[in-house]
C-alpha cells in the first residue's frame, strides 16, 4: 500500500485551491443552523474547527472547543444523499400546443462537478447502496446518473463517534472505505493524504507531499481504532428478515407506534433511504407542465396509497415496513443490510427512536454489550 | 441496462363506456416509430399521464398479437382517473412502458387453464385469455371465473359470452349481491371451484382481483392440490417509477413493479395475505 502523504494543517488551503482550479465547486462541513451542514466551502477557515457534537437519542449539541481539530464530529443531518438523489427534481416538462398535442422532453442540465470534502465512513458506505440502487439495476436513473459522474470525494476517517453511532456494529466505519479520491486523516497538526483513485492520485502528486513518518501514521490508526471502541451501540449480525418476519405480530409494533409520530425524520436523514413521489407542477399558463420527482417516507399516508385504499393505515404497520426493508428485505434486493450505522435515525427522531433498541427488543434479546 | 424514458405522446382513438364507473380506452401512439415497435406481453402495464395531473399504472388490456390496440380500463376512484374519465377520443396524453412482467405463458402451454379475477381484476388476464384462446390447441381445458361484488359491476359480457362459446372453455360468474337478472352464481367466486373440471395438480392458475378473495382462491387451490409454482398472482401496488426505484410498491423485498407484477405463489408465499406489508 501506498504510503501516505502529509499535508500539515496550514497547507488544507491548497487542497481547496487544486479542486478548484481542477474545475470542482468545493463543498464541506461547516457549522450552521446548530448543525454541521455541508454547504459551499470557500477557504479552509470555513470549515468547523473545534467542533464536537454531543448527541442522544432525539437530541444534539455542538460543543465549541479550543482545539485546531476541524472534524472532530462524527456528521451532520445529511452529507452525500442530497447532493445526487435529489430532494426535489424536474424529470421531464410537457408543452400543449393549442390543438392539444403534447410534446415531452427530459429536463437535462449538466450539473458543474462537485468535490466534497469530509465524507464519512458512513456516507461511502450508503453512496454504494445507492449506486447499486440508481445505476446497477434493471433501469439506470440518467439524474442520479450525471451528477454521480462529475463527484469527486475527499473522505476523512471517523475519530469522534457520536453516542448514536454503531458503523463498527454494521461494518462500515469508522475507517473509510469504497469509492473515495482522497483520503485524509486528521491529526493534531494536519493531516495523512492517501489516494483512492487515479484523480485523487493525480491530486495528491500536485500537492507535493512529502511521505508520513511511521509514528504519524500509527497515530492516526489508534485515533481510528478507539473510535470503533467506544461505540456501545449495536446491530445483530446479517439478514434479519426471517427473524423480524416472524415477530411480525410482535406487540412492541404497536408500543414503538404509540410513540412515533410518523413524521419522516428517519427517512429523510437516512442516507440509504431512497423513496421518492412524482408530481405535476403546472404554471398558471396552462401551456407546459413539468414532472418533478421529491424525496417521500414510506410514514406518510400517501406513500401505500392504492385506489381508494391505504394499505399501511397504521403507525405500526409503516414502523414496520421501515424496519424490516432496512434490516431485512435490503438484504434480498442490495445483498447487504440498508443500514450503516451513522445513527442519524436516532438523533433527528423527535421522540428519541433508538432502532438498535427497538431491534433488540423485537428480537428479544439485550440492548447493550 | 435501460435508462429511465420519458413519455411518449398516444392519442385516444376510440372510448368505450363499460358501466357508470368503469371506462376504456383506446390509445394509438402519435409517432410512426414508437407505435410501430411497441409490443407488450399478457400482464404488463403501462404508465398513462394526463396532462397537467400526473401519471397512473394502467394494466394493458387487448391482444398481444395486435399491439396497436392499446386498450386501458380505468375505474373512476381517485383525482387521476377523474381526470382521464373526461378524455375523448382525439385527446393526447403520454405513455412510458410497457413495464413489468406478465403471465406465465410457457408455463401454459399444454396444461389445463383457470383463470380467476375479481372485480376489475379481469382487465390485466384479458390479454392472456386472448393468447390462450388466440392457441387454443396449444392448450388444455380453460375455465375463466369472474365474481363481482355486485351484479351491475359486471362489465365485458359479449365477451365473456365469446369465449364461453370456444371449445373445452367453461365461462362461471359470480356475484355477491346479484339484482333479478342475474343468470351467474351468488356468492363469492370461490364457491365456484366444484363445478370447474379441471386438473388442478397439473393445470395453471391465473388471478387478478381484490386481496381477500386472492387469498381464500389461493387457500382453496393449495388444498385441491395445485403446487405453489402453479398459482401466480397479479398484484397492486402505488407505483410512480414503475422502474424499481420510487420504493411505492415493495411487498416484503419485491419492486412490484419490476419483479411483477405478476408473481407465483411459491415466490411470495411468506407474505401473502398479511396485512399492512
């Protein structure tokens, strides 16, 4: 394996300034609205320095510390999910000419490539789920498809786990793995540079680093190590389909139902949660249509709709759709469960859903180690 | 790998009132390729759009053998198919697909043939009894049962009474609530299988219609003998992609709409029947 470059912490300008004269719009964790948020990153002193976040089931907070650390935290709501599957997207427009003839044409921008910097474990894990999912089955999604193309990512390995996170239960962190370009760790003072990709070689060549001393790099992997244990979440192992099938009519379905409160917040904060409705917009002229398509949670009303009819009527039959597609069914259709640990499910729940806990229990067996 | 489409412009050519709430209609697609290499098997579905509204699944209702005779059956229920029951003929809409998968057709042929529909459940199996008709030699006994909730529901009877008239093809309706005229059985269409002459071990079933009625027709079939290879289903679902990917339609780690809709019972047998999956 390649030996990692070192790229002191004064120099992470030059890595925005390479993506950028490398044709990237540059985007990346920083801190607003309360929250690591990953939005247009002009210099290296936007992103979140001394920046931890503390978090619960259905709550967070984000602790300010005097340290030079800029991703010390382990995510935000949303990293990767949002920047290919769209929340809200037009798929195709329709014009009406006055004889009534319809004429359909794709809604095709070429979107500018994107760099992300500060992509997670987590998130790597979830951008292949939803790769397969957009552009490996039967049908190819040319939306998804077009911005996937143009993305570059910069990942940096987990060291501050929330209390939320379990990725080392689901097997996909803390360390970053997949389809990354560059790779950094961070230390105290900078950070390691690996390249995953030809593009992210070409990067790091330009950067001119020089190789990382043994001690460094043995720094890093105990950073990483003791962020996989410290985590006291966990899932069970493998497809729990049967398992959670043959608790179908388990009554903790009713009890987690009479807490949630079907709102969606797990399914807009998951990063492998990939329904979506279509609909018309129409401008109040009349003469054109447009089909757009937007993120939908199988929690609300409309989503099991069918003639007259809702199929899920009930909380607990929506809370169970969700928990066994994302620990079951996902194994059929991905050959993988559809979870990767991040934990946001828990933290943005209103009601402080823990679906490790809630797993558990329909399974009967202990919460924690 | 195919990549997601866009509609296709079709005009209506020809409407068909079947009962107050029950209408079909013809469809031609407007451009002379799309419309010449259109085909579609018994069971697929199209996704129809109306202009300004939105887009709904639609079994394909004709004969294979003459693809230029898209026919659709809608009942009028929802703000969609409000829409479309004002189309006449001359008016456009869009077309993606056909999408999907249909019936067993292979696993047809040279076997007995029972056909079982509810409501308008009947209007995804017209194509398939058109093929089988269409290969009558190709094929053993047929038998097709229909049951409707009420009596007046009941739509497509010159065809039902063309079919009944081919050779070794036994036509049985049922309604629930049946009015004076009503020549059928009252009762479900369940009750109907002890008068079918047919062998239920080796023979094929095809059904389409409500839940319950699936479920108990299914139940019945298993005891008479049938394999759960040998009893395939077409089932519904809210789709909007029709391409596995909105996630509307997932029944257990099926897409409906890809890996269906039409299923047989051995694939799906862990699921059937439950409520609310």
């Amino acid at each position: 394996m390649e030996r990692p470059g070192f790229l002191p912490r004064q120099r992470l300008d030059d890595l925005l300034v390479l993506l950028r004269d490398s044709g990237y719009r540059v985007i990346g964790p920083q801190l607003a609205e309360g929250a690591v948020v990953y939005r247009d990153i002009g210099a290296a002193s936007d992103l979140p320095a001394g920046v931890t976040v503390e978090s619960g089931p259905g709550s967070m907070r984000v602790i300010k510390q005097d340290s030079p650390r800029q991703f010390a935290w382990a995510n935000g709501p949303q990293a990767l999910k949002p920047r290919l599957f769209k929340p809200a997207e037009s798929l195709w427009q329709v014009q009406r000419d006055a004889q009534g003839r319809l004429s359909f044409a794709r809604c095709d921008e070429t979107p500018q490539a994107v760099a992300v910097i500060g992509v997670r474990a987590c998130d790597l894990a979830a951008l292949r789920i939803h790769d397969q999912h957009f552009l490996e089955s039967e049908y190819r999604d040319p939306y998804y498809a077009r911005r996937r193309e143009r993305l570059l990512l910069v990942a940096v390995n987990c060291t501050d786990p929330a209390t939320t996170c379990f990725c080392a239960s689901t097997g996909d962190g803390p360390a970053a793995s997949g389809d990354y370009d560059l790779l950094l760790d961070e230390l105290e003072d900078g950070f390691l540079v690996t390249s995953g990709s030809p593009e992210g070689q070409k990067l790091s060549a330009a950067l001119a680093l020089t190789p990382a001393p043994d001690a460094r790099c043995e720094v890093a992997r105990a950073a990483v190590e003791r962020a996989a244990a410290v985590q006291t979440r966990r899932l069970p192992p493998g497809d729990l389909f049967d398992r959670l099938f043959a608790h179908r009519d388990h009554p903790r379905w009713s009890e987690v139902a009479n807490r949630c409160l079907a709102c969606g917040n797990c399914t807009q904060v998951c990063p492998t949660c990939f329904c979506s409705r279509e609909r018309d917009e129409t401008p109040l002229d009349g003469a054109s249509s447009v089909h757009q398509r937007e993120w939908d949670s199988c929690f609300t009303e409309g989503h099991s709709y069918i003639h007259g009819l809702v199929i899920r009527a009930e909380t607990r039959q929506r809370y169970r759709q969700w928990l066994t597609h994302k620990l079951g069914s996902w194994h059929r259709q991905f050959g993988r469960s559809g979870c990767v640990g991040c934990g946001r499910c828990i933290l943005w729940c209103p009601v402080g859903i823990d679906i490790t806990e809630e797993v558990h229990v329909l399974m009967q067996e202990p919460v924690h180690d | 790998m195919t990549e997601r489409g866009i509609p296709m412009e079709a005009e209506v050519v020809a409407r068909v009132d079947e009962s107050p709430t029950i209408f079909s209609l013809s469809l031609k697609l407007v451009d002379g390729d799309q419309h010449d290499s259109y085909r579609f098997m018994p069971g697929q579905f199209n996704m129809l759009y109306l202009y300004g509204v939105g887009e709904i699944p639609i079994s394909i209702v004709g004969d294979p053998d003459q693809p230029d005779l898209l026919q659709h059956t809608f009942r009028t229920v929802g703000r969609v198919t409000r829409g479309f029951a004002r189309l006449q003929p001359g008016d456009r809409i869009g077309l993606r697909g056909p999408f999907g998968r249909g019936w067993p057709l292979e696993a047809a042929r040279n076997r007995d043939v029972l056909i079982v529909t509810g409501g308008l459940g009947c209007a995804p199996v017209v194509p398939v009894i058109n093929h089988v008709l269409n290969q009558r030699q190709q094929h053993g006994r047929v038998a097709i049962l229909q049951g409707v909730k009420h009596s007046d529901d009941f739509i497509w009877r010159g065809r039902y009474e063309q079919w009944d008239a081919e050779p070794d093809t036994q036509v049985l309706l049922a309604a629930d609530v049946a009015g004076p005229e009503w020549r059928g059985y009252r009762g479900r269409v369940t009750g109907l299988f002890e008068k079918l002459e047919l062998d239920f071990v080796n023979g094929i079933t095809m059904m389409c219609g409500p839940g319950p009625m699936m479920t108990a027709a299914g139940q019945q079939l298993l005891e008479r003998g049938a394999g759960p290879d040998r009893i395939w289903f077409s089932l519904e679902r809210n789709m909007q992609c029709a391409v596995g990917q909105c996630g509307h339609c997932q029944y257990g780690e099926k897409f409906v709409c890809r890996d269906g809709p039409v299923f047989p019972y051995a694939d799906i047998q862990h699921l059937f029947g439950v409520r609310g999956i």
